[in-house]
C-alpha cells in the first residue's frame, strides 16, 4: 500500500499467495504483475529497503528467423487507430496443455487455461500487462490482415461462439474475404487455434483507447484486453511483451520463428 494501491484482500490459493489489489484507472502502468512489482520495488526503495527487481525471463532477447520465412501483408488503413502494431509467425508449434505452474496462477485469477498457446497470451496479458493475440497462421486468406473501421450491419462470430451484428466504426482486421479480429476486445472463431495448429501468427498491438471503448459500450461486451487498451497502453512495453511471447512459446510449445518481427510504428514516442 506504500506504493498508493489499496490491498483489498490477501488469501492463501494452494502453496501460493494472491493479492487483490486495486489499481485506480489513471494508473495503467501498475495493472499487471509487473507494474505492482516496479511499485513495490519503488517504495521499498524509498524507505531504505534492500529489494531487487527481476525481469522476466527473455524479455530482452530479439527473435531470430529459424526456418523458411512465411509472408503477411498489414495493412492498416487509418494509422490512428492503431498506434503500434507488431506481428511475428511460429512454425512446428505443438499444441498440449499449458505447465501446471501456468494454469495455477491463471486460475487464481479466474481465467480458465485452454492451452498452451492461448495460456501463454492469457498469462502474458496479467503480467506483462499487454494484451496479445494469437491466431492461426493458415486459417488467414491470402495470409493478409487489413486493420480498419467497421462498416455499419458487418457481422463476424467472435471466439465466444456468438455472431455479432455491428455498427459503423468498430476497429476491425479482416483477411482476404472475411473479418477475423474486433481488435482489442475479441478474436474470430473463424481464426481461432485449434489442437492441429501448426503456425501461428502473435501479434501484439495499442489502438486508439477512445475507440475501444466505444465499442465495447456499444456492443455490450467487456472483456480483460479491452479492460486495458480502453485506458491506453504503453507502446514502448509491446517488443518485450512479444520477445517474451516468443521465449515462452519457444519453451512450452517447441515453436520455431518464421519470420522477422513486424513492427508498425509511425509515430515513435519521444
């Protein structure tokens, strides 16, 4: 509480503890694992403690291509939208469950794990605080992504089985012929991972946090990533969310690179 976060709650899950923190919502930078930590580290700091802050484990280290390299073509049609967007493709993944520890914590936080792909974006999101998304490389037509507005009565089936009818406006990624993302808020059941998932294409990304808002008020549907990029994220945070995405990918689902790390960035913060 030093650090002016309220603990809520403390309680013991298992062999662990789990703290219910509350972050107010001007404090972005503190809604994960990681920020609490820099926080505490602060504080503890101030006050003359002896604390050492630990990076996770291969947040500095830059992808190298490992096999062929697969093509995607981004286009992303009004740069505002989208502030930062950075991609990068995985072949031989080896989808299983996720390690025990991994679903542990996820489930202290009342996130059901599903596998070790979606577990990994999932655990990343409440540590390193930057939501991800994670598709299947071949389900992608033409293995091209158009970022855009929605146009008003476009429908797209989002991964929760509903098919959703939505209004003009709506940031959304469609591939050759169909939408398969409402960005910041929900992926397409219709590019979704499945256990014969072979490549994946992860991408992290910040959009225009006014727009997910709007979005997420007007279709009734809030969910933790949208929680987030509604509040605006830190586009410097995104390259170690994915060296990490792709260290623990790498680790826990055999992946390969298969391409070089895609980053669109306009607008580089000064």
């Amino acid at each position: 509480s030093l650090s002016g976060s309220s603990v809520e709650k403390i309680e013991r899950v298992g062999n662990d503890t789990v703290f219910d923190i509350e972050i107010t919502t001007n404090r972005i930078d503190a809604f994960s694992v990681l920020g609490v930590a820099r926080e505490t580290y602060a504080a503890f700091k101030y006050t003359g403690g002896k604390v050492l802050l630990k990076k996770p484990e291969g947040i500095d280290v830059w992808p190298k291509l490992e096999t062929t390299e697969l093509p995607l073509k981004i286009k992303i049609e009004k740069p505002q939208l989208c502030p930062r967007f950075t991609a990068i493709i995985l072949d031989d993944v080896k989808i299983k469950s996720s390690p025990g520890w991994m679903q542990e914590h996820l489930e202290s936080v009342g996130t059901r794990p599903i596998n070790n792909v979606v577990d990994i974006s999932n655990y990343l999101m409440f540590e390193l605080g930057h939501p991800m998304q994670t598709f299947d490389y071949d389900k992608i037509l033409q293995s091209q992504m158009t970022l855009r507005e929605s146009r008003d009565g476009e429908e797209i089936t989002t991964l929760d089985g509903l098919r959703r009818k939505l209004p003009a406006g709506i940031i959304v990624i469609e591939d050759e012929k169909r939408l398969i993302d409402l960005c910041g808020i929900m992926g397409g059941a219709n590019s979704e991972i499945e256990a014969k998932t072979k490549r994946v294409l992860l991408f992290v990304q910040t959009y225009d946090p006014a727009r997910i808002r709007m979005a997420s008020q007007a279709l009734g549907l809030r969910t933790e990533a949208s929680s987030r990029f509604e509040k605006g994220l830190d586009t410097e945070g995104i390259i170690p969310a994915l060296n990490r995405a792709v260290f623990l990918l790498k680790a826990f689902a055999d992946a390969k690179v298969a391409s070089k790390v895609i980053d669109i960035y306009p607008a580089p913060y000064k």
